[in-house]
C-alpha cells in the first residue's frame, strides 16, 4: 500500500450524495479521466476571468476546440467552462468528456478588493447541457460576501432539486483578507476550505496555501506560529474541508517539475484530484499530452474504491 492509500477521502455515503450527484459524480471520478476515484479537470473559464491575454503563451489555445481535442486525448475527467463556450462546443464532445459549467464569473478589471461574480447562467442550463456538475466561484472575505453567500445558496439548492454536484471556486479576496497574511496564507485558504463545506458545496477548489516567514507576524493566532511545507499545509486544509472533496488549483504556468510537485502534494496530502488549465493548454500539443500521461501515471497510486 502506497502512502497515498492511506489517507482516506470521504465516500459517497458519507457526503450523503442523492442519487443524482452520486450518479454524476461516479461519472467524472470512475468513468472518465484516471478512472479510480481521483478527479483531472481541465478548465477554461479564464478567457472571462482574465482576458485574452492567457492565450498569448499558446495561440493555438484560445481555439476552444483545441482546448476540447486535448480534454478527449489526454483522457481528462471532465471540462470546466461557462454557457457561451458550452453552447458553441459541447455538443460535438458529448459523451466523450463531461461537462463542469461554470455559471458565474467576472472580468479582472474591477479590483479584488470588493470581488463578486454575478451568474452567467443557470443550474438548469446545466442539466440542459448534459452537465455532470457545476462551478460557482465564492470569494471569502470580499465585501461582498453576504451577497455571494446568498446567492451561492440560491444555486445549492438548485444543485438540490436536480441532483447537481456543486464545485465551489473558494477564494479569498479582501483588503481584510490582505491585511491579515494575504490571499495564499494558510490562514486564509484554510478558511475558503472551512466556508465552502459550511455553505453545502461538495467539491471545493482551492489554491495551495504558501508559507511566508515574514507575513507570519499579521496572521491571526494560532497561524502565526505554524510552519509548513506544501503537503502539510494542504493537510490542513484537507482536515478543515470535512466530508467535502477538495481540488487544487493550478495557477499560473509553471516549470514541468514545478507542476508535477504540486500534483504530488496535492495527492499525498489526501486531495480527490486536480483543477489544472494554464498548465496544460498554454504548454505546445505534444508537451501538453505529455504533462496529462505524467499526471495520469502519477494518480494511479491515489485511486479509491
């Protein structure tokens, strides 16, 4: 038995899944993708949450069939994306990768200071679309926090009544979350972790959190005497996620060794899986393929029954 083996995620009992999430959810964590119980998510929400400009690294990418083609070829989980690009594509990948639609998000253009994505569309679209779960990105800390809680509790309940897993996008925004270690501080992710399974969501996205010795000193206790290292920290958080799945983020590109590390430690730390984008599609096709089969050697020591 790996190590990995050993740190056990919560069942689909456990998170008291209805037949509708548990069904849509055996379809993106044991049908699709590594196929074991881990989950490798491709997402391309980013053209609306950062522009055109992340398609610069790989002009090819900001072809959405492109980002489909490699979905299909290095045997992804499933796609995250919003309605316009859903409508335009999905109906020729049908079946041949599951769908995450993401149905709120913002421009950048606004400071994060006072974040707040409104929908774009719907949970009922999602269901018209074949969708096997849906994205919705909550940001812990904004000022506007008792509006996204609210309206983020509209859409649990709409995941409800049509048995739709809830993916939450949980991330920490504020100048109160600034002034307190910033937005990668364990403090603050392990927060996002904590908020996105009190509100009800069943797989929450998060960023990796970052030790910065000379930040310590602003974290509320008891943060401000932890050290850690990547796996660590991400057990952590993990640990304050409870009977919620979580997925780490990517972030912006990295070095191979950089991006294989961080999928190591996700793992280890007893993570169900990854939300990887510009570390795929803005590498070239072939390192691209090549990033998806290392990953997809690596999660075969993670699966669960």
């Amino acid at each position: 038995m790996s190590n990995a083996t050993a740190i056990r995620r919560p069942t689909f009992d456990e998170m008291n899944l209805s037949t509708g999430k548990r069904t849509r959810l055996h379809r993106l964590m044991y049908e699709h993708g590594p196929a074991n119980g881990t989950l490798m998510i491709l997402p391309i929400d980013q053209g609306l949450e950062h522009g055109p400009i992340d398609f610069f690294d790989n002009p090819e990418s900001i072809d959405t069939d492109w980002i489909y083609r490699l979905a299909v070829a290095g045997k992804f989980s499933g796609i995250a994306l919003h309605i316009g690009l859903a409508e335009k594509y999905q109906k020729n990948y049908a079946g041949r990768v599951p769908l995450v639609l993401k149905i709120n998000g913002k421009t950048n253009v606004p400071a994060d200071d006072d974040a707040f994505s409104p929908l774009t569309s719907s949970v009922e679209d999602a269901v018209r679309l074949g969708a096997d779960a849906v994205g919705y990105t909550l940001y812990v800390g904004s000022p506007a926090q008792d509006v996204d809680i609210a309206q983020c509790n509209d859409v649990r309940r709409e995941c409800e009544r049509y048995g739709m897993p809830l993916i939450v996008w949980a991330y920490p925004r504020g100048a109160a979350i600034k002034a307190k270690g910033g937005i990668d501080s364990l403090y603050a992710v392990d927060y996002a972790a904590r908020v996105a399974c009190e509100v009800g969501c069943d797989i929450v996205k998060l960023n990796e959190p970052k030790y910065e010795a000379d930040k310590a000193a602003v974290l509320p206790k008891p943060y401000n005497t932890m050290q850690f290292n990547d796996v660590e920290g991400l057990k952590k958080v993990v640990k304050s996620a409870g009977r919620t799945l979580v997925l780490v983020s990517g972030g912006s590109k990295m070095g191979d060794d950089a991006t294989i590390q961080k999928a190591r430690a996700a793992m280890e730390s007893g993570c169900v899986g990854l939300i990887f984008g510009r570390n795929m599609w803005q590498r070239a096709w072939d390192d691209a393929l090549s990033m998806s089969t290392r990953m997809h050697e690596l999660m075969k020591g993670y699966g669960q029954e």
